[in-house]
C-alpha cells in the first residue's frame, strides 16, 4: 500500500451479509431473500445515488449488467430482479430464483474475472 493510499472501509460495518466479491470502491454481499437468491451491490464510502462521479456511476452500471449476464447465464438462473434500496449509501439488489447458494463461489470469480477479489 502506497503512503497516499486510503485504508477500506470494513464492509462488516455495512454489508447485509457475508461479503462474496470486492474491490477498492464496491462490495457484493449476500442478504437474505427468503426463497431467492438474494445479493447487494453496495458502494463503500457512504454516498447516494446522485452523490456518484460519473466514473463511479459508470461502474455501478457495467458492475450491475456483468452481474446480471453471469447470473442469468447459470443454467438453473430465472430472470435476475433488480432493485435499489435507499439509504445512506448506494445500494443495488438483484434477486433470482433458481440459483442455490453453492453458486455463489462461480459467481463471484466470475466477477473476479474483470477486477477485484472473489472472497467466497
């Protein structure tokens, strides 16, 4: 870590559930959704949705649709629901059924593949 470099907030301190996927500026968490799979796109300092830069606005939509394209392409994948929760910090919801939680570690390195760190 660089002198300049800012410490991550600890995504325990606001993440729904156990972290699947992270990088420098979003946490993907798992929350519950009863019969569904339930996962939150989280940004890690506490900004709203108007609050983005454009680039942190750009990734949340190119995070958001990879998300979506791995999810759905799961053979046992129902259509992805996508939400927003308001709140202190940005929040995006995608909910399916179909997909167990065993899944979980696919999705994640998946995500992987185009940055950050599958953490399942």
């Amino acid at each position: 870590m660089t002198e300049s470099a800012q410490p991550l907030i600890d995504s325990s301190t606001f993440a729904p559930g156990p972290v699947i996927w992270e990088d420098e500026i979003w946490v993907l968490a798992r929350h519950d959704a009863g019969d569904r799979l339930g996962l939150s796109l989280l940004h890690r300092e506490p900004e709203g949705l108007g609050q983005l830069s454009d680039e942190h606005a750009s990734q949340l939509g190119r995070i958001g649709n990879r998300l979506i394209r791995i999810i759905e392409h799961l053979g046992e994948s129902g259509t992805v629901a996508l939400g927003r929760i308001a709140g202190e910090r940005v929040c995006l919801t995608f909910e399916v059924t179909g997909v167990p939680e065993e899944r979980l570690h696919d999705i994640a390195v998946k995500l992987a593949n185009w940055g950050g760190e599958a953490r399942v």
